[in-house]
C-alpha cells in the first residue's frame, strides 16, 4: 500500500522525523530558513499533510494547490494566526497545534525577559563586555522593582494564569483583561477583573497574552500607550502585530513608558534598520519563549503524531477546529 505523502516545513527533534519518515512518504524542507512561497506551493501538491510553522502561511490558495486528498494540517505552535482556520474547517481538515507543553516554559520566558528589562540586565551586561565598566555607582543602571508593583495581565488564558502564578511570589497585585472575565481562575488565585483602560492607567507591568485576531491587532496603539504610568513596562510574547510598533518607539524614546521587553515583533524577523533596536530600553530576543529542549521535543512530538494521525484519519490529539477531527 502506498504511504500517505506529508511535507514538513523544517526540521525538529530527528526522533520524531524519524517517526513521520517510517510512516509516510516524507519531503522535509531542511533549510534553516522556511520555503520560499512558490517552492512551497509546488511542494504541496498531491501531500496528504503538512506539518508546519507559524512562518509558513496557509490559506485557501495553498490548500487548493495542495488538493482535495489534503488531510491535516498539523502546526508546531500553540497560535495560528498563519493558518486560515475557516477554510480548513470548509475543507474538513483539521488543523493541530501544541498548546498545554509550552505553557509554563512560555511563562517562565516571560518573566525572564520582565526581570532582565526591569533590571537592565542586557544592557547593563553589553556595558561590562564593552570595557566600559569603571567603578561601583550609586546612580548606574537604576531600575524597577517587581516585587510588590501591580501587574497587568492582557489575555487571561493558560500562559497569562502561570505568569499570574508566579507574580503571587513576588507580592504583586494582580490585574487582568481578558474578553473572557475568568471567575473559575478568581477562585484560584487573587485575580481582579478590570477593563482595558483601567488596568492601563494602574499596572506597573503590562504583559501580552492574547491570540492575535481582528480584535486585538494593534491593541496596544499610541492612545493605550499614553494611558501607561511613565515607569511601566511592557512584556509581549504574544504576537509581535498586537502592539503598534511605531507608536511603542515613540513611546520607548518620549519616556512615556520606561521600557519595553520584547519576545514578538512585527515584522518577524525585525529588520536590522528598525528603530526600535536603537533603544537601550527596549530588549528584543527572537521569539524563543517556548524555546526550552524539554518543550521543543515534546512540541515536535505531537505535531509529529497529529500529523500521522491526521494523515490515517484519525483523530488528532490537540485540534483547533474540533467540529471536523476525525
Ligand atoms: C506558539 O507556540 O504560538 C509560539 O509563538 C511559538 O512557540
């Protein structure tokens, strides 16, 4: 019998390339870099599933091209706001994701870049490497303190609730918006439920955990961020587009918010020439928060078995559009 044909976009752990290469035809794109569009459409037609990134656009041009026989599509990441989920659903594919594995190593990375920009830990660090430390200063690199500040909290999902967990052991006060007032999380820990504004004007730390959609493109613009206290800082490891990156430069260089820490950017990767890499206050890493080996392999491993799964007719483990999983 024949095996099913499945694409996937880049490699991951080899154990679970090595699982998908006995159970299927497999063509793996193994630049570091991800496929070209047109290469990428040619390498779709006739596959039975993709395995893919959140920098692999798949819309409804690909899954034509790819064809009817298409079965899943199984993408390496909790979001997946490259896919459109409509038409898959429309087609009757199911599209996986890894959500649940990545959730605390995504918080941990959160307050890892909180407490490096509230510290000035990356730039302080650069000053050292480039000689220029020349004595102990009671004025050098001041920072903010967390302990005790009232945290924000946009997107009350399963990232936002561990970086809430953790802000408990910092005494902070926590705040949170969400579309969703989450009561069941009330009940677990001292959470207060505000409106956008208010948790703007109040919180000392702001931290992004929404899916970017329609709604929340752009939800951090100029006007938000003039209704944030001059020592706040602003943590996003959503999606770079929820910010206004042009007006966070603004904001970032007017002082009007004291610093930035940046998981995200929009556009991903951030040009060299951005603005926003002149700032001392603004630290920037290479969207790496779900970047731990222990995460990673466990990612790579239930895109790899949804990907079978899907390409079997059976039902993935993690689906975003439940209604058509097998
Ligand atoms: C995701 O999973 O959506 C992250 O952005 C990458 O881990």
């Amino acid at each position: 019998m024949n095996k099913p044909k499945v694409l996937v976009t880049r490699n991951i752990f080899p154990e679970w390339i090595n699982y998908i290469s006995d159970n299927s035809e497999l063509d793996l794109w193994e630049d570091e870099l991800p496929p070209p569009r047109d290469i990428l459409l040619k390498k779709v037609k006739g596959i039975d599933g993709i395995l893919c990134l959140l920098t692999d656009k798949i819309d409804s041009e690909l899954m034509d091209i790819a064809g009817p026989q298409l079965k899943v599509i199984s993408q390496i990441a909790v979001g997946f706001d490259n896919i459109n989920i409509n038409e898959a659903t429309k087609r009757k594919i199911p599209v996986g994701n890894t959500p649940d594995v990545l959730t605390s190593t995504t918080a941990d990375a959160t307050w890892s870049l909180l407490m490096a920009a509230a510290r000035r830990i990356t730039e302080s660090e650069r000053f050292v490497h480039q000689g220029k430390w020349k004595t102990w200063h009671p004025l050098h690199f001041l920072g903010q303190d967390i302990y005790k500040s009232t945290f924000g909290i946009i997107g009350m999902g399963r990232i936002g609730y561990e970086v809430a967990k953790r802000a408990i052991g910092f005494d902070c006060k926590i705040i949170y918006y969400d579309v969703n007032r989450r009561k069941d999380l009330e009940e677990k820990l001292p959470l207060e439920y505000v409106d956008l504004k208010t948790l703007l004007i109040n919180s000392d730390i702001i931290s992004l955990h929404t899916v970017l959609n329609d709604d929340t493109y752009h939800l951090i613009g100029e006007k938000e961020l003039n209704l944030m206290k001059d020592n706040s800082i602003l943590v996003n490891v959503s999606r770079g587009p929820v910010v206004d990156s042009k007006a966070l430069y603004n904001a970032l260089l007017d002082k009007k918010i004291w610093a930035a820490a940046l998981d995200v950017t929009d556009p991903e990767p951030i040009p060299n020439d951005d603005p926003l890499l002149k700032l001392d206050n603004c630290l920037i890493v290479p969207h790496i928060a779900s970047a731990s080996y222990k995460t990673r392999y466990e990612m790579s491993k239930i895109s790899a078995e949804n990907l079978i799964n899907g390409v079997n007719k059976k039902s993935l483990i993690t689906c975003v559009n439940p209604e058509v999983n097998y």
